[in-house]
C-alpha cells in the first residue's frame, strides 16, 4: 500500500546537493521539461577528440584513464561564487554557501565564445558571480544568460582570452549504460579541482527540481558528489559530459553515501538553445496529480481496472481541466496516507497502456507546449476517450496551483 502514488520526486534538503525520497504523492504529469528524453543536439559538441583516440602528443603515455580526463577536460571546468543579495542564509533551498552569503558550485565551458553551464540553484538570484577556470587563479565576472528552474541547468557567459576558454566535448546520454565508468570534475565545499571516480549506478530516475517540478530521465551515480559540486560535469571514459551533477541523497548527513544524480546532457542541450534565444525555457504542461495504481490498491479499493493512473485532483482551468479529466472528490486514509477518490483512471495516452505515473510524465515530457493528446480514461464503468491540448507550465509548482506534496 505504502507504494501507492509513489513519487517520482525526491525533496532535495541540499543543494549540490541533497535529494530525500518522499512518500505516495506523485504531482503532475507534465512537470518535466518537453523533449527531455530526445537525442535533439541544441549545441554542437566541441570537435575534441575522445581521449582514447589521442595521440598527437597530448598524452603522457599514461595507462591511468582518470587522470587523462581530469588532464583534458580539467582546464574547461568552471568554479563558481555566486553572491546572495541581503547576504541571506543560502542561494535556494539546495545550495548552502560557506558563509558570508556566498554560494559556491561548479560548471564547464561548452564553447570558446565563453558559455559556461551550471545548475540553476547555484546562481538563480545571484547579485554578482565570479568564475575561475580549470587550475587559474584568474577570475572573470560573468553574467546570467537565463536559468531553468524546471530542469535546474543554467547558462552563464564570461569574457576571457581566447587561450584561456577549453570547451569540453558533449557526450549522448541517451547511450549511457548501467555499470559505464564515470568521471567527477568540481568544486565540492570549495575545494576546487577536485576529481573523483565512479559507475553509473542506475537510469531514468527523477528528482525534484528547484522550482517543485521534477526532473526525468536522471542518472544516478556513486562517484562521490557533495555540497560545491554542483554544476559540475559527469564525464564518460571517451572524456565527454554525459551528465550536470546536481544532488545527492543523504541518511540525515551532509555528506555524499554514494548515491548521486546528474542532469543528463541531452535535457541540457535543448535547454540551453532556448536560453541562447529566448532567455527562458518553456514547458509542456498537463495539470494532475495523480498516483500509479499497484495491485494491493486495486484489490483494496476493488477498482475495475489492474493498471493506470488514478487521478487524485485536477487543477482548475489547466489543460486537463478544460478537457474534461475529472479528479478524486472523496477523502480517504489507507495505512496512514491520505487520498482522494472517485477520480478518473487514466489507462492510456496516445495509444499507449500506462502502467504508472511516471509513463504519464514522460509522454509530455516528449510534448511541447500546444501539443494534443489523446488520453483514454476509466470513469463509472465505462471508458472515455478525451483530447487534452497541453500547456505552458507554471514558474513553481505553488504556482500551479497544486497542493505542497507530501515529505
């Protein structure tokens, strides 16, 4: 019962960070970014060979993997000091600064133009921010181009000569494996330059964006990841960014246990062009919260349907509203969560079974906004098949409208 509405967020307690898994509440289907899941390139990746293929005097002759990485891709590394305006506490609720209202996080150069990728939480709100690359002591000021709360990745822009700027190659996330190698290169509680080493632990998991949103598609890594590596890139063995290191999951300390979330560089890539154009992102919204269906509510609620999405509340005037899904309107207590029932049962969407929340949130992630979908939904024993026509998705998940979930 307890895997009732499970969500696919995490409540991020620190940033750089910190990621704690929440209880039954699985908030909103369409709160990832669209196409977050798609191989789309919206930067060219540097021409810079893989390491494996060097040969041309770079290398040492070094058998030692990790230390050609950090050697190549260490110079394009960014650290980063943010100032909190008012001197207050911290930048966000997920990066904690040193003191003095001063954030510190990692980035990476992705051109010789002077673009530098974060994370959103290390410099959203920031009054000043400073930049030092790869082993110089030399800092450059640097602007904010836009920041995307929603998938946390943010893009700032330095001046700084030409022979100071080493963009690092960008890799496909979409080819990530379970078990592949991985490389760490950051900034964390200050120590700049720091490298550290690891595998992909695990794909497809989601956390919490800084906005209440929740990012898809995460990957999930044991190289150790704390509090300043934030913004930092995850690197593959051929030296490029698969990945935007963004939090960790804690037992109650502030530091990593081996359990750490990059950003893949595939939901970076189209994030960044629309910062490049517009300065803002925007994505596909649905308006729903809702949980997956598991065989022991089925059986104790004596549902007529084995799987799908029992829609728990519909915010008012969103796309799921307008098109006519219906939300829960009896209260009711199972093993101590709260619910709401009598909604409609979400079975499929554009054809497909859904078998869990998370499929829900990954058809519109793959949506923009103004896109139709056909969604096919379980009500007083009868099916109905409704258009829902998506929308744009509100700055905060408050802002939607929703009910804070459950932590």
């Amino acid at each position: 019962m307890r895997s009732f509405f499970r969500t696919s967020f995490g409540s991020a307690l620190l940033g750089g960070a910190v990621v704690g898994l929440f209880g039954w509440v699985a908030i909103a289907a369409g709160w990832i970014e669209a196409g977050s899941g798609s191989g789309s390139s919206a930067i060219e990746a540097p021409l810079a060979a893989p390491v494996a293929d060097r040969g041309n005097g770079e290398s040492d002759g070094s058998s030692n993997l990790v230390n050609q990485i950090y050697r190549r891709d260490g110079q394009g590394v960014a650290f980063i000091k943010a100032d909190q305006p008012g001197g207050e506490a911290a930048l966000s609720p997920f990066e904690a600064p040193e003191g003095g209202g001063t954030a510190t996080g990692s980035g990476f150069l992705i051109d010789t133009d002077g673009y530098i990728v974060t994370n959103s939480h290390v410099v959203e709100g920031a009054e000043g921010i400073e930049v030092t690359l790869g082993s110089s002591d030399t800092g450059y000021p640097a602007k904010t181009v836009g920041t995307d709360p929603a998938t946390d990745v943010a893009l700032i822009k330095i001046d700084a000569p030409a022979d100071q700027l080493h963009p690092l190659a960008l890799g496909d996330s979409s080819k990530v494996e379970v078990g592949d190698q991985v490389v760490a290169i950051g900034n964390p509680f200050g120590l700049d330059r720091t490298v550290t080493t690891g595998i992909v632990s695990a794909l497809q998991r989601q956390i919490q964006a800084p906005n209440g949103f929740s990012i898809s598609h995460v990957i999930q890594t044991d190289a150790a990841i704390n509090p300043g590596n934030s913004g930092g890139p995850l690197i593959d063995t051929s030296g490029r960014v698969i990945g935007i290191n963004s939090q960790i999951q804690t037992s109650g300390s502030e530091g990593n246990v081996g359990i750490g979330f990059a950003v893949p560089i595939n939901t970076a890539r189209e994030v960044v062009r629309q910062l490049q154009d517009h300065g803002e992102v925007k994505h596909a919204y649905l308006g729903i919260e809702g949980g997956s269906l598991t065989p022991e509510v089925v059986q104790a609620l004596k549902l007529p349907v084995d799987e799908g999405v029992l829609v728990n509340d519909v915010v008012g005037g969103g796309p799921a509203d307008e098109a006519g899904i219906r939300g829960g309107d009896t209260s009711a207590t199972i093993e101590g969560a709260k619910v709401r029932l009598g909604g409609d049962i979400i079975t499929e969407v554009d054809g497909k079974k859904v078998t869990g929340m998370e499929e829900v949130i990954n058809v519109v992630n793959a949506a923009k906004p103004g896109d139709e979908l056909d969604v096919k939904v379980f009500r007083d024993d009868e099916t109905k098949q409704l258009k829902v026509t998506l929308g744009v998705r509100p700055a905060s998940v408050q802002g939607a409208g929703e009910e804070t979930p459950s932590r």
